[in-house]
C-alpha cells in the first residue's frame, strides 16, 4: 500500500466527515455561545443557518469551478481555508465575527468537499472512492452534535473548532500529495431532480431529529451537553446497522430509501410524544431516526452521482440539495418551537402556581418560594429557567427541606412537561417533512421512451 | 430471496418497528405528558395547611377565597393568582370578587365545621394584640366557654374581610411586616366591634 494511499486518503476521508459535521456540530454548543458571547437566540441560530446556507448556495458554483482549476491546488487551499476559519471561530470575541468566520469555514468546506470527492477516486477508484467520500459525509452528519457536546462540555464551545484545525492542518499536505487531474468533461447530465429532492426535504426532517432533540435535551430536560451528546449518539449507532439490515434484506434501492423515510418519519413522530422526561424515551425512536437515515442519506447521494458526469457537478448538486435542506429545516421549525416555548409559559406557570398553593409548607415557606420563583422566572425571561437557586437560596427550616425537595422536584417535572409538548408539534412537522420525502420517491416518475 | 420478499421485506421490517415503539409509547400515556391542568375554581375543593393557629385558619381562607373569586371571575385559581402577583393596579372587579370569595370561603368553613372556636386562637391573638398585660391576663383566665360565647369566629372573619383594604394588602403583599400590620389591625377592630355588638345585643 502506498503512503499516499495509507495516510493521505484516510486525512481526507476525515475532511470530508469534519466539514459535514460542521453542519450540526455546533448545535449542543449554541446555548454555551448564548451565553459567552452575550447575544439573543436568534442571532446564535445564524451561527448553524449560516454554515448550512453558505455550503447550500456555493456547492454548484464551487464544483463548476473545480473543472477548471488544479485539484490538489483546490483540495489544499479549500482545506487550509477550512483550517483558518475554524481557528478565527474559535478566537471569535463577537456573535457577528463568529457568524463571517462560519461562512468562510462554509466556503472553505465546500472547495475541499469537492476536491476531496475527486481525490479519493483517484486514490481508490471510481466506486469505492464515491462510497468513501459518501460513508465519510454520513458518518460526520451523524456524529456532529455527538462530537460538539462532548467537546463543550469537557473543554467549552471554543474546542470544537480547535480540535479540528490540526486535522485540516496535515490535510492540507496530504491533499497535495494526491496527484488528482481535473477530468474535463463537458456538462453530459442533468442534475438528478428526483434523489436530490428527496435528499433536501430528507435533511430538513433529520435536522428536526438532532436540532430540536438536543435543545429538547439540553434546554428543556435541563441535561449537561455531554449527556445529550451521549444521548444522540443511539442515531449514529442505529444508522450503522442499517447497511447489515439493508444487506440482510436486499431491497431495491427506491424500496430501501422508501422504508428510511418511513423509519425517519416514525421515529420523529414518536419523539413528539414520550411518556415522560426520561432520557430512555427517546432511545427507541432515536433508532428508528438512525436506521432511516442511514438506509437514504448515502442511497440517495449514490443515486444522484451514479452514472452522472461531470461527478463533481452532480456531488455539488448533492451538497447544495443537503444543506438547502437543513437551512430549510431550520427555517421552517425555529419560528414554529420559539412561538411554542413562549406560548407554553402561561400553562407552565400555572401549574408552578398550582403545586406551590398546594404544597406541604409552612405559609410563609410558600411565600417565600413564590417570590424566588417569580425572581427566577422574570431573570430568565424567554428562556426555560432554571429553578434550583430559587430553591438553593430558600431560608427555611431543617424540617421543610424534605417537603421543599419534593416541590422542587415537581415543578421541574412540569417544565419538562411544558417543554416537551412545546417541542412537539416541530417533530411533527420534521416527520411530515420525512413523509414528503417519502412522497417524492413514492410518486411514479416519467417513463422514458427508446 | 424472492424479487417479491425482497420487495415487502424492508417496509414490513419497518412498518413493525415502527408501530412497535408508537405502540409501547402510547400505552405509557405517550402525548399526555404535560403541565396540569388548572382545576375548576368553582368545585369546591378540599384545602389544608401545614400551619397551626391564626395562620392555618388564615392560610385555608386564603385558598378558598382564591378558588371563589377565581370562579366569579372566570378565571383558574393559578391564573387569578399569578394575576394578583403582578405588580401595578387592582381592577375594581379583582377587589370584589376576592372580598365576595374570602366571605364565601368563611362561610364554607362555617359549613363544614372547620372553622376552630375563638378559645382556640385566643392566646396567639392576644400575644400579637397590642393591648395592656393586665387585661391579656384576665382575657386568658377566661374560660373557653365565655370566649366562645362572646366571640364568633365568622362573625369577626367577615367583620375583618369587610375592613380590610384589600387593594392595598395586595400593593403590600411582599411586605410581610406591613401586611401582618394590617391583618392584625382589621382583626382586633373586629374582634372589639363583635364584641361589643353581642353585647348591646344582649343588653
């Protein structure tokens, strides 16, 4: 085996998975970013928009641009862009910096996505160089907000973009080492309308699973980021199964990508509805979400390069599909959990009002949790609060504590209760996205005629 | 495989899994996992306190005049509540329905026989009173019996509920000093004009 192809494919392999975890990696992150870079919600959300919108927009002109330039040059200068920008993230002092250096790190992914596509092909050949460069992107999809929680919780939300300056640092050689020739070949297809269709409205679904589960998880359930990060990470566990289950099977590819739809769908729908708070709820329809998305995410990026010159045109038409599909996600499931958080805190307080009437307590303790409470509900306006120091600071006695535990334990309880039905109907909408989807390959297409 | 097994394979596999775990969710009350719901402020509801004496009785008042002004209102007890937490103006309504409500509540325990005697609130009233140590003492040598027969509890209840300002006990209401200021005043007034009531009515 050659070094090239020992060292200098698996660096690239691992690009392509970095770049695509870029797409989520951020999002057990945001809350921390909230905070440290004192800005509002909605501007943090730009921080994961505008990654996704950039790569979505740039991926077509950035692989028409491709044919014409020198694809080792264009590899190692996406990647040492890619490096430069993740550096100027994780030095960003302002939401407003942080949000340009993520556009550039967008840009800089979207030249080495591409040059990296064509590098691998040449390393490993046609078939198993596609399925490197498409196994590598579903498994940094899957593994992105796994990946970021565990780094902010163990370092902050600043190591997830240092961690990934050295792997694109050695990349950057190791692009160069790949003697890849631009294959001109003139625009023989047309883009594939159909796989990249499924694989938009597939994206927006799936960024229901993994974006509104971890703020579920983190914001709602009030868990540390790396309990959620271990939390998602069933998803990417589940989508390994699904090639032996797929093997298994052998079922043709549109019945394969139909079923992980379905899986996705199902499992978004069942994540709209658990029993309660506990984490092992959301294992089961975390599996389902996995298996689908690893049954259709690579399917669908195969079936929309397969036979298709030029292939770096068409993988730019795959990407932009993808996160198109994300941004879209995203646009259309913000403003639908925001309106519901806001709109749960009117039954959230009244059940907080409900259970301190009633509560086992002196009438002054009462009083004096009220009032805490309602400090602790005006400080954290707009977002979930957090009612431990109402309950930390309580001047009550020794006897009470127990019965003030209780109460504690109980209004945590309802606004995790109150968060949860917030956040449902935006699963719902993210299993109605998968069901489109679904529709799309559904639909019988044109029969061509010979 | 068959070319038709290969076909239904997958979707059945996943048709089965699927129904599975929305299956198991909904049988442990999947979709139900929400805040409670505010009960309905006008069926009567039963209350109690963890507290003795003047405050237990006051604190069951509280929540029964709560729950009855809540239901002239049309509002929940929570909603009424977090409405009364608020900072600013009390409208005219919010002051009736409450007055109206805390009398309905004396009534209700008038009712249902758990409104103490006055021979069980003496002490503690008097420790609060402001009144001269000789006549505390020959107040407290009185036995239960007298007491009782000169003070009626409910009568000095809605005496104290109809003196009261009660807009400006919800101005005050996290002023703890102020607000027992205020109770303690309307209630030894009360207990002066019952007295004193019963025994021109005697007379």
């Amino acid at each position: 085996m050659t070094p090239v192809r020992r060292v200098a494919a698996p660096l690239l392999a691992v690009t392509v998975a970095m770049v695509l975890a870029d797409s989520a990696v951020v999002t057990l992150a945001l809350p921390a970013i909230l905070f440290h870079l004192h800005t509002t919600v909605g501007q943090v959300a730009w921080v994961l928009i505008a990654f996704n919108l950039v790569l979505g927009v740039v991926a077509v002109p950035v692989a028409w641009a491709f044919a014409r330039a020198q694809p080792r040059i264009f590899s190692a200068v996406g990647i040492a862009v890619f490096a430069g920008a993740s550096a100027w993230c994780a030095g960003a002092g302002s939401i407003e910096v942080l949000i340009v250096a993520r556009c550039l790190q967008a840009l800089g992914g979207a030249l080495a996505l591409v040059g990296c596509l064509e590098q691998l092909v040449t390393v490993y050949g046609e078939k198993r160089g596609v399925t490197a460069w498409v196994t590598a992107g579903v498994v940094g999809t899957a593994t992105g907000p796994v990946a970021g929680g565990l780094l902010t919780d163990a370092f902050s939300w600043q190591a997830i973009f240092v961690v990934q300056v050295p792997f694109a640092v050695l990349a950057v050689p190791a692009a160069l080492a790949v003697p890849a020739t631009a294959a001109r070949v003139q625009d023989r297809h047309r883009p594939a309308l159909r796989p990249n269709l499924t694989l938009a409205l597939l994206s927006a679904a799936l960024t229901a699973a993994l974006f509104l589960l971890v703020l579920l998880l983190v914001e709602g359930w009030r868990r540390s980021p790396s309990t959620a990060a271990l939390t998602v990470s069933v998803v990417p566990l589940a989508a390994l199964a699904a090639r032996p289950l797929a093997r298994l099977l052998r079922p043709p590819p549109q019945v394969e990508v139909a079923a992980g739809c379905f899986l996705v769908a199902g499992g978004l729908a069942c994540l709209a509805i658990p029993p309660s708070s506990d984490l092992a709820w959301t294992a089961a329809p975390q599996a389902l979400v996995g298996l689908g998305l690893g049954l259709t995410v690579d399917r669908l990026t195969a079936q929309a390069m397969e036979m298709r010159l030029p292939r770096v045109q068409h993988a730019g038409w795959t990407i932009g599909a993808r996160h198109a599909g994300v941004v879209l996600g995203l646009a259309i499931l913000t403003p639908v959990f925001t309106a519901d958080l806001q709109d749960a805190q009117v039954p959230a307080q009244e059940a907080i009002a409900a259970l301190v009437l009633d509560a086992p307590l002196e009438a002054a303790d009462k009083i004096e949790v009220a009032q805490a409470l309602g400090r602790e509900l005006t400080d954290q306006e707009g977002r979930i609060p957090d009612l431990h120091r109402a309950f930390a600071d309580l001047d009550i006695a020794p006897e009470d504590r127990p019965a003030a535990d209780r109460l504690e334990r109980d209004l945590d309880a309802q606004l995790e209760a109150a968060a949860t039905r917030a956040f449902r109907d935006s699963f719902l909408i993210g299993a109605g996205l998968a069901l489109l989807a679904l529709l799309t390959v559904l639909v019988p297409g044109r029969r061509t005629t010979t | 495989m068959t070319s038709r097994l290969q076909l239904v394979a997958l979707p059945a596999v996943a048709v089965l899994l699927v129904s599975g775990v929305l299956g198991v969710q909904l049988a442990h009350d999947g979709g139900r996992f929400e805040p409670l719901h505010p009960a309905d402020p006008c069926v009567a509801r039963t209350v109690t306190s963890q507290s003795d004496g003047i405050d237990g009785l006051s604190e069951r008042l509280v929540l029964l005049g709560i729950d009855g002004a809540a239901c002239r209102l049309h509002l929940s007890r929570e909603a009424l509540t977090l409405q009364l937490a608020q900072p600013g103006a009390r409208s005219e309504e919010e002051v009736d329905a409450l007055r109206a409500g805390l009398h309905d509540a004396v009534r209700r325990m008038k009712d249902d026989g758990t409104l103490p005697p006055a021979s069980d609130l003496v002490d503690e009233a008097l420790d609060n009173a402001d009144l001269n140590g000789f006549l505390k003492a020959a107040i407290k040598a009185l036995p239960d019996s007298v007491i009782n027969a000169a003070v009626k509890i409910d009568d000095v209840l809605d005496r104290t509920i109809d003196d009261l300002d009660l807009r400006r006990v919800l101005e005050d209401i996290d002023d703890h000093d102020d607000l027992n200021r205020q109770v303690n005043a309307a209630v030894e007034q009360s207990v002066k004009d019952s007295v004193v009531d019963r025994l021109k009515s005697l007379l």
